[in-house]
C-alpha cells in the first residue's frame, strides 16, 4: 500500500470522476456529530461506495485502484457555507456594491472567486442574493463544467419594501439596486417571487428587517407586514421553492415562522415568545456571526472603530444564549460566513463560523462541524445527499492534516489542507496567479479629514467613523 505525498496547497494528480479512490488510515469525522473513526473511504465514480470494513474488502479485489494514505490526517465532509456572497467581490462599502460594479465583469470575477472557495475546502456555497442575478448564471456554469467551483444554491435579487434593507436610503423607494428590488404591493410581490422562480431561483430571500437612519429603536426595523410576508412563502411554496428571511429583532423572527419561512438568517436580539415560536416550529437559524466576530477581534488591525467592534460584540454576546437554548431545544443551527465583504474574504473565513460557535455558543467542535456539513445540506437543498461520509452520498469531501475535533481551527488552516474531492474529483489546489482590481472597481478616497489643524502639524489626520448602518 503506498502513500502519497503532496506539496502544501497543491493537491496530487487530479483523478477522473467515474476512478476508484481508497482512503485508508485517516481519522473519519463522518458529519453527523458521532466520535471520529480511524476506517477507510472508498470513492467510486462521484459517490462513496463504502467506509470501514467493508471498503477494505471492496477495495481487496481492485488491486490497481488508486489509494491515499491520510496516516495522522482527518477525513471528513466537504465544508457548506450557507451564507456567501459570491458576486460581491469582497466590497468595502454599499457605495461600492451599488454604484462600482458592472455586469459583465462581476460575473468572470465571480467565476474566479468561486474556485478559490472551492480550493479552501468549501465543496457547497448557498448564495441567496447577488448582483445582477449572477448567482443563477454561475451556479448553472458549474454544473455544466464550464467554470469549476463548489455546488451552489442560489437565490436572485433580495427583496425589499421601500423602507429598505441593510443599506439606509441607498436603497431607492422602486426598482433594482445591486444585489435586491423593491416590491410595493400585492401584485408586485407575486409577480417578482413568480418571476425569480421562473428564472430558475432556487430560494427567494426576503430583507425582512433594515437599517433606518435615526429610528428609536435598537437594532433594525421591520420593513415588511406579515400579510406581506405570508405572501412570499405562500406564492414560492406553491411552486416548490423555499424562503429565507434576513431577521434582525424578535417581532421580525415571530412574524417569519408565523408566516411559514423555511430559514431564518441571524436571528438577533430574540426574546422568549421568538424563541417558543422558532423552538415549535424547529425553523432553521443561521447566525452569521462571522463579519461581526472579525471586526470584534482584528477590527483594530484595519482601523475599525471601536464603537462598532463593541456594538458587533454586544450582538454576539448579546444573541448566544437564546441561540444556545434553541439549538438544544432541536432547532438546527446553520453556518454561514457572509464571505464576500473586505472583513470576510473568499477563502479565509470559512471555517470561523464553527469557532465562534464552539467559542460563543458553547457548541463541541464535532457539533459545530455538524453545523457545517450534515445540517448545512439543508442550505443546498441536498439533504441526504451531502454533507456526510456515508455509503451512497456525494463524495464531497476534504482530507487534512491534524484533527479538527479537537481544535476547529485547523480548517482555516489552508496548508493543512491537502485533498478536496467534489463528486468523487480530486480538485486541484494549485492556487490561481495574483489578480488586480480592474478600473473603477473600488471606491478611491482623498484620505483623512485634511483640518487647519492637521495641516499645521498639530493633531493627527482624522478619518471619518465606521458607519454604524453598514453590515
């Protein structure tokens, strides 16, 4: 039996899907929470044929197939983030997002992007909202195997109501703007959800709560009614097609279940009748927390304010609690990373949902992982297809030096990383050539606040506060 050695971040001779491939030796974490095992894989064509015993006397008879030594390595689940945004391009502002971005050129990016998910061990991304609707386009090139990337479900435009989203009064009172439309309306909203559904969306997602500069109330506002909202989940559920819901406050997340959402995102600031509510409905929840816990915790190194690091920090602290209790009541807990900001870049940061859940929430690294494969399939639409190292699933998985039952971090750790299959391939981790920014892709700025007083030498440049309504 012979092993394989491999370059750090280069993956071995990619083998053809419909190969045989026997895994031996490794540490098997097999998604489902359950203590890892030290038990063979056997790949054949995109699917596992079998694990432990039973792969050895499988793989006894095929002398010639190809075998992996993972001695000292953890096999496991291919990594589902369930909240990317794959088109943003790592954006340092709404600004930017709405008013710097082009079509044509956000798609080829995001085909870029996509693989560089890929080769950080994310084999499922859901990107429930995108530019221009790009999130459709990619996800149907992938699978036709014309760009390589990661299984992706996908959403098109958010939807808001005049009120707005995330974004304050850059969101116009009707029509679109970078990544969501505006509904005003009965018939509005049934022919939009009618119309992402027909253009081939997989989830509709509803911008449920926003940011609306100086309103009273702590944390953001809830934009839409819930006869409004019972619209949306009764016209996609009468096609087949699920929806989520951006929820920041507990009115928004009763008024969600109530309505019948099939998800709900972050999930904040929960009070006890939300948590009854989503606790007896068993509505899935998907925190988010990663842009909030980077800020909280490097936000220093890039110049955030501290008044926002402290505010992010208070959100977290603030919502594990009610988010523990709900996950111990049965409700399953998601994980999403929010990739696609300057704060959550592609193919860092998607491990960091699973260590603040294991930090935060008091979640096991083996449960966060679970969060983060087995439960995550949900996201994919792909339920006892992915997510888990079993006989007959998708061969989606990672082989890694170390184990990350004992320390979740190591799935950050991109030179530990050292197979990723996708449906049975060994995709090929040799990283792309370094790219620049194409003109007038970002934002440019003066600089600092240039005061008399800076300009005489007498106190520091002064750079304007992190806005507080930016996410």
């Amino acid at each position: 039996m012979t092993g394989e050695s491999t370059t750090p971040g280069q993956a071995a001779a990619p083998a053809a899907t419909g190969a045989a491939t026997l895994i031996v030796n490794g540490r098997v974490i097999d998604g489902t929470g359950a203590p890892a095992r030290v038990q063979s894989v056997l790949i054949e064509g995109e699917r596992i044929a079998a694990v432990g015993s039973s792969a050895d006397a499988a793989a006894a008879a095929r002398p010639n197939l190809r075998r992996i030594d993972a001695q000292g390595r953890t096999v496991m689940p291919g990594l589902i983030d369930g909240h990317t945004h794959i088109s943003f391009d790592e954006v340092n502002s709404n600004d930017e997002l709405f008013f710097h971005r082009r079509h044509g050129l956000a798609a080829i990016i995001a085909a870029r992007n996509a693989r560089k998910v890929l080769q950080a061990g994310v084999t499922g991304i859901m990107d429930a909202d995108s530019l221009f609707e790009i999130g459709i386009d990619l996800r149907d090139a992938i699978e036709a195997g014309v760009v390589e990337g990661p299984r992706i479900s996908s959403g098109a435009y958010a939807l808001w109501t005049s009120v707005g989203g995330t974004a304050g009064r850059l969101i116009p009172d009707s029509g679109i703007r970078g990544y969501g439309i505006v509904v005003s309306g009965t018939q509005e909203i049934v022919a939009e959800v009618r119309r992402q559904i027909k253009n081939g969306a997989d989830w509709v997602k509803v911008h449920v709560t926003g940011v609306v500069p100086r309103h009273p109330l702590r944390g953001e506002v809830k934009s839409w009614t819930f006869d409004e909202l019972k619209l949306v989940c009764d016209t996609a559920h009468e096609l087949g097609i699920p929806v989520l819901g951006h929820c920041r406050g507990a009115n928004s997340i009763i008024d969600c279940v109530r309505a019948g959402m099939d998800l709900i995102l972050h999930a904040t600031l929960m009070d006890e009748a939300a948590l009854d509510v989503v606790v007896a409905a068993k509505t899935p929840i998907m925190p988010v927390f990663t842009f909030q816990a980077n800020l909280m915790d490097y936000g220093a190194a890039i110049g955030a304010d501290p008044v926002v690091r402290e505010m992010f920090r208070r959100e977290i602290s603030d919502s594990a609690k009610m988010l523990k209790r709900a996950y111990d009541a049965g409700v399953p807990l998601l994980c999403g990373s929010e990739s696609g900001f300057s704060i959550t870049p592609y193919g860092d940061w998607h491990y960091r949902e699973m260590e603040v859940f294991v930090r935060a929430l008091g979640l096991t690294p083996l449960q966060a992982i679970q969060c983060a494969t087995q439960a995550n399939a949900f996201a994919l639409r792909l339920g006892g297809r992915v997510g888990e190292v079993a006989p007959g699933m998708l061969a989606d998985l990672l082989v890694i030096d170390g184990d990350p039952s004992q320390d979740i971090a190591l799935l950050g750790d991109r030179q530990r990383l050292k197979h990723v299959f996708l449906a049975g391939r060994d995709v090929d981790l040799t990283p792309a050539p370094p790219r620049r920014d194409p003109p007038g892709w970002r934002v440019s700025t003066y600089g600092g606040r240039l005061t008399a007083a800076v300009a005489r030498g007498g106190a520091p440049p002064q750079a304007d506060p992190t806005p507080t309504d930016e996410p």
